[in-house]
C-alpha cells in the first residue's frame, strides 16, 4: 500500500471563473422562478412603509380608510406567499444545480480517461462531488437572494430620498466604511475557506488510501502510523478554519459598529426633520422601514460569508470541469468513420509511443499479434505492459504511432463498434449491476442465459456460482467472494462480452497454480480464434502463450515462444525472480 509522505493533493487549473456563468443555466426555468417570487417579494416589501406611513397619518389625523388598511392587509398576504414561494423554488433549483453538477463531474472524470485522471485522488474526487458539488448547488440561489438584497438596499435608499433628501445624504455619507470593510471580510474569508476546503480533501485522499490497504495496515501493525499520516493535515485544517472565523470576528464587529452609528445618524436627521416639520410621524416610521431595507444587504454579514464558503467550493468543482482531456485523435481510413468489416482479429501496433508528462512509457514499440493466437506481455513493473494492453481498446491513446485492428485503426472506429470487439478483463475487477447475472451482463445487456452460462464454465467459476443463494441471480450485496472468486467472475463478464480480442491483464493473478491452468486450457479451447494479450506477471502464465513480447524499458526486446526466451535470456528469466506486484504496473 502506498504511503504519501508529501501532499498528495493533484494540481488543478485555475480556469473556475470561466464556468461560473453556467450555473444558472443548469436549471433555467426553476431559476427563473426563484427570481420572480424573490423580485415580487422585494417590490411588495418596498411598497409596504409608504402604504403603512399613509395609514399613520390618516389615524393620526383622525381619517379612516378602511380600503388603505385592507390594501396594506393584501400586501401582507402577497409577500408572505412570494415569500413561501421562493423559498420552495429555491430548494428545487438547488437540488437541481446539485445533480446537474454531480452528473456534469461524473461524465468529464470518465471522458479524461485514465491519462486524465492519473494525479486526481480517488477521496479528493468524492469530497468534489459531494460536498463541494452540493455547497455549489445553493450557490444560484444565493447569488439572487444577494443580487434582489442589493437591488431592495438601493430602493431602500431610494425611499430615504424620496422622503427627505438630508437622510438619503448622511446614509451615503457613512455606508463608505462600512462597504469597505465588507469587501475586506470578503476577500479574507474566500481564501481561507478555500484552503481549509483544500486541506480537508487533503485528508480525505489519506484516509481513502489507508482504507484501500487497510488489510495490509491490521497485519503489519501500523494503525497508528497510518493515523498519524491521516491526520498529518490536521493542524494546517485547524489553523485555516481558526483564520476563517478569526477573518469574520475581525471584521464583524467594526461591521455592526459601523451600521449602528449609521443608524443613530439618520435616525437624528429623521428626528430633526419630524421636530422641523419637514418628516411626518408616518415618514419617520417609513424612514425606520426604509432604513432597515437599505441596510439589508449591508447588515447580512452571515449571507455574505456562506456566499463566499458557497464560492470557494464552486471553485473546486469548477476546477475538475476545466480538466482538459487529451485529445482524442480521430483518423479516417479507407472504412470510413467508424467502419469495421468482418476479420479474424489481427492486433497491430506500428511505431507506437506513450507519454505520461515527462515519462516515455512506450517508445516506438512495433507488434504485430496474428489472429486467434495468445501473446503474453512480460516485463518488469513499468516496462509499459499495460498501457500496451490498453491501447487496444483505446483507453489509452498513443501519442505517436498507430493501432490497429484487422487492418483498420481504432482511432477511426467508433466507440460502441470497438468496445463490442475489444474486452478487458482486470486484476481487481469491480462487479457492478443488482445481481451476479447484470454484473456478467454488463456492458452487453443482450447476452443471453446460455452465452453467460458458457463464459461461467469457461472462467471455472460454476461450482462456486452454483452456491450462492439465488445462483446468478442473487444480489451483489449478498455475495461475499475471495479474490479469486472476484477474478474468474471478472473473466466471465469479458468472456460474455464477446468480441475479436480479449485483454487479460493479470486477470489470474489471485488464482492458485491449478485453477489458473484449468482457466488457460478452458479460455484457449472455448475461445479458440478470438485474439488474447496478456499481462503476465508469472511464468506459468507465460509459458501457456502461444508467443511472448518481451517489454524492457517501453520497447520490444523479444517476441518468441517462452520456452525459447527462457532457455537462451538470463535477463527474461530474472523478469520473474524480481517480479513485483500488479499494482506497481505503470498505467
């Protein structure tokens, strides 16, 4: 299991702005429905002290008007239910933005491929996609309870104008200060929050790490080593969360001191003006009103900081959407896009190169795989092997030379048309689907009940099979399998798959010598004429290969039978006394 002694967070682009823009239009509709109940509910607020102030007067002058009353009832009403509606309008648009986002970040993680998302931590990834994503999610309504927060502050300024202009004056005199200081507070908060965001994914990708090898960690005794590695982040977690509340203490309080004196001021002016005459006692109520709407904004300290936590986890979702996947090169051959005429399943690679950044992976590596034959792919740990194994079925592409298949490259053969002729079958295979039967099935939901019952027998996975509960039938989540189990169900689904080629890399590795044997004999008999590459990590393994390519360095040293390697290339037999785990395999 690897242990991370530096920080293992990936280095992502700085390009989140670019995205931002396109939230509201994840759900454009619901969006828009929260802008009118919330516009509605602020134009209804701001018309409310005037009505109000107009029924003060009447009473303090002895008029009724019982219609001024009911209007102002009615516009009670009017705002409570735009009121009830935009906040339900905001849960939907929320959750909306959350799935979007979620569905958005899951399909570009697998559109970037294995080249793509090599640096990208698997628990990194998930505190991105849950978290972050649904802190993201609130982040339109929060921009237009913000933006409808500003535009009521202005009409409530506009108010204090309207009424007399000596209050409209002292308010904009000492709102400077304070809108000074919320930028300051702002500013401070988004770029701790944002490394206190960072530090907890940085935690998470540890602890994710140390739960995959925690079979390893139990027998080794290292728990409280691995505690320590997990939690090495933690003091620099603590420290940005203690400067993100420190930057809101620091500021908060001048904020509300500032706002106070701001009161105190306009409601002397408004004082002065009532004892002059110039402001009624109605208008001083009105100015009360007025003055609380046009500190609304100002005063909601606590909404400007969840819009900066809401932002600084926007960013770490955008950040993943700016990943760029590498090009995928798209060649028109003499088929035509996407064509593939029938063939035997000849696999050809012809001058081809790999890079990994910096690293040359393979260099220039020329193979040629004749049909129905199995070639075992033999070399130390990152002499290239599976990379070659997975140009095949482009989950990697070349960055010179060319792949081909039956004489067509797989670059000008469309996805679905490859994947039904190219299979995979993994070391750690991951079952996915209800039951034992969708998991064979995956990928080809119209395998029949005798096509997935021959690749069972062929894989020697029928006797174990026919234990379970429900047979193939029975859910994944009642299954309880030993890595070898795992591994012949993994085959299975590439034998059900069908295709010209099957990949196998290291896909019997959990095997014991026996049932591995009785896998070869089978996969070579039941799939006589279907093409095989296999990674392989053991001698056995090679030696039941028709042929073997021999990788050093990500070239070809030799293609030959293994019999022949072995009796006349010292160095191919200490392939197999240094050979080291699958995982350590370069991909």
């Amino acid at each position: 299991m690897p242990t991370h002694t530096a920080d293992p967070r990936p280095a992502m682009p700085t390009q989140a702005a670019d995205h931002r823009p396109a939230l509201a239009r994840l759900a454009p509709a619901h969006t828009a429905a929260v802008s009118v109940a919330t516009v509605t509910a602020a134009g209804v607020r701001l018309s409310l002290p005037a009505a109000i102030a107009h029924v003060v007067d009447q009473v303090a002058t002895v008029h009724r008007s019982y219609g001024l009353a009911l209007a102002v009832l009615a516009l009670l009403v009017v705002r409570l239910l735009t009121e009830v509606a935009g906040v339900l309008a905001q849960l939907v648009v929320t959750t909306r933005v959350t799935t979007a986002l979620r569905q958005r970040m899951t399909r570009h993680v697998f559109t970037l491929g294995v080249p793509g998302t090599r640096h990208l931590l698997t628990g990194d990834l998930v505190a991105r996609l849950t978290g972050d994503a649904a802190a993201a999610g609130s982040l339109v309504a929060a921009r237009v309870d913000a933006a409808v927060a500003a535009v009521t502050s202005l009409g409530g300024l506009a108010g204090l104008w309207l009424v007399d202009w000596r209050l409209g004056a002292a308010f904009a005199c000492m709102v400077a200060p304070v809108l000074l200081l919320l930028r300051l507070l702002m500013r401070r908060v988004t770029t701790s929050y944002g490394e206190y965001l960072e530090r907890q994914a940085d935690i998470a990708a540890r602890l994710t790490d140390a739960l995959s090898g925690s079979r390893t960690i139990r027998a080794s005794g290292t728990a409280e080593r691995e505690i320590r590695r997990v939690l090495a982040p933690l003091p620099e977690l603590t420290r940005a969360g203690v400067a993100t509340w420190e930057a809101q203490r620091r500021t908060s309080w001048q904020v509300d001191l500032a706002l106070a004196g701001l009161r105190v001021v306009v409601l002397i002016v408004a004082g002065l003006g009532v004892a002059a005459g110039r402001v009624s006692p109605g208008e001083f109520l009105e100015v009360g009103l007025y003055l609380s709407y046009a500190l609304g904004f100002l005063d909601g300290v606590d909404t400007l900081v969840y819009l900066a936590d809401a932002r600084a986890n926007a960013d770490r979702v955008f950040d993943v959407l700016a990943e760029r996947p590498r090009p995928r090169p798209r060649h028109i051959g003499a088929a035509g896009a996407g064509g593939l005429p029938p063939g035997p399943g000849a696999l050809s690679f012809r001058q081809v190169s790999v890079r990994f950044g910096d690293r040359v992976v393979l260099d220039a590596v020329d193979l040629d795989i004749p049909a129905g034959t199995g070639v075992a792919l033999v070399g130390r740990s990152g002499a290239g092997k599976t990379t070659l194994a997975m140009l095949a079925g482009r989950l990697v592409d070349p960055d010179d030379g060319e792949v081909l298949l039956d004489g067509v490259r797989v670059d000008a053969i469309e996805g679905p048309a490859l994947r039904r002729e190219v299979a995979y079958a993994f070391d750690r295979p991951v079952l996915l689907g209800r039951t034992v039967r969708d998991a064979l099935a995956y990928g080809r939901v119209d395998a029949s009940d005798e096509e997935i019952e021959k690749a069972i027998t062929i894989a020697r996975a029928e006797g174990f099979v026919r234990l379970l509960p429900d047979g193939v039938d029975t859910p994944l989540a009642a299954t309880h399998l030993s890595g070898g189990e795992l591994q012949r169900l993994g085959l299975a689904r590439a034998v059900a798959h069908g295709g010209r080629v099957l990949v196998l890399d290291d896909a019997t590795s959990s095997l014991d010598t026996v049932t591995e044997a009785q896998v070869t004999r089978a996969l070579t008999d039941g799939l006589a004429g279907r093409t095989r590459l296999v990674v392989a990590h053991r001698a056995a393994t090679a030696a039941r290969a028709d042929l073997v390519a021999w990788l050093d360095g990500g070239r070809i040293r030799a293609v030959g039978p293994h019999a022949r390697l072995w009796a006349s290339e010292p160095d191919y037999r200490a392939v197999f006394a240094a050979v080291s785990r699958p995982d350590e395999e370069c991909v």
